[in-house]
C-alpha cells in the first residue's frame, strides 16, 4: 500500500511539501534515485540516503530540505519526468522512465549497481522506450551511450534498439573516471563497476 511504502519517507515528504507550498516562489525540485524507486514499487526496501534533484539556480536552498535530503542541484532543463504518487501529494518523484535518466546522470547515487537485480531492473518493465530515449537525446551523447548501457544490462530490450544508432560514432561515456574498466564498444561506455554483473 502506497500509505505503508511512504512511511520510512514520510518526515521528508512533509517538509518537501511544505516548500511547494509557497506556489510559484517555490524552488524546483523531484525526488530522484532510489527514494523515487521505492515510493514507485521498484526497490524493496527505502535507501539510507534520499535524494532531490534541485535547479542550481535557485537562489536560496530551504533548510527543511537539506535537513532530510542530499541535495544534487543541476540545470533546470534537467528537472523533469517527475509526476506525484497521487492527487494529494505535491511532490514530483521520478517515474520509471525517469529513473534510467537519473541513473544515467547521477550514477554515484544510485547504489549497487553491480547487482542484476537492482532496482533499475525491476523499473525497465515499466519505462516508457520512446520517451526515454527522446529524453537521453536531449540530453546529449554521453546520456545516450550511459543510459543505453544502462538498458542492455538491465533488461530494458526495447530502449536499448531504440538508443543503439543514435549512439554517435565519436561519443564515449563512463561510469566513473574515463579510460578505466572494461569498454564497451557497442554503447561506447567505460564500465569500472560491472553493472549488472553479480548475481
């Protein structure tokens, strides 16, 4: 039940609701990573850090917000893909869609992702492949090659063939400092974690 799952979020959630309640001087923000996985069903149990992606240029960061939340401030044309649980809540959280968008972003904050069955997998059933990949376009090559990485190993088929020719040919992504780990050739990625890898 959504009421049960939002409880280990509950105290963030009200201070994240109070700020949108200043209206249109409200700071932009959405509940990223793995805090958005668990609220949405993908990740059994709530992280122990929560995460909000925050419009860098806001001018003053609440201290409601940073008392719960690690804040990731970031471009305001990055804030987006987010929708509330319900009709309730005010507060943006990432869908599954977004969810492969914060990974490939923000993948030091997105916890084990050597496991097969991360939490990314389990939101891969439920991202819509057309909008993910007009998204990670948008977002620039290195989005493209690390979120289509990101699909191929967690079992996201159809986003991986629509990311594959829009992978291009002089692009080249890491998930951590470029030129160390394996490289993939076909997503042009340098993968120093293994994601996906352990069983």
């Amino acid at each position: 039940p959504v009421g049960r799952r939002l409880a280990p979020v509950v105290p963030g959630l009200r201070r994240a609701r109070r700020v949108l309640a200043r209206g249109p001087r409200a700071p932009r923000f959405q509940l990223a990573l793995g805090s958005a996985a668990f609220l949405r069903g993908y990740a059994e149990t709530a992280p122990d850090l929560s995460y909000l992606v925050f419009d860098k240029r806001a001018s003053s960061l609440p201290p409601r917000l940073r008392e719960r939340f690690r804040i990731i401030r970031t471009e305001p044309t990055r804030l987006f893909g987010a929708e509330p649980l319900n009709a309730e809540s005010r507060v943006p959280v990432a869908t599954a869609s977004r969810l492969f968008i914060d990974v490939g972003l923000f993948w030091q904050h997105a916890g084990d992702l050597r496991s097969h069955d991360h939490w990314l997998a389990a939101a891969a059933r439920d991202a819509d492949a057309k909008t993910t990949a007009q998204w990670a376009t948008r977002l620039g090559p290195s989005v493209v090659c690390r979120v289509g990485y990101l699909a191929d190993r967690f079992g996201a088929r159809e986003l991986a063939t629509l990311l594959t020719p829009r992978v291009a040919r002089r692009a080249l992504a890491s998930f951590g400092p470029r030129g160390q780990g394996a490289y993939d050739g076909r997503w042009h990625v340098y993968d120093p974690i293994g994601i996906g890898r352990s069983k």
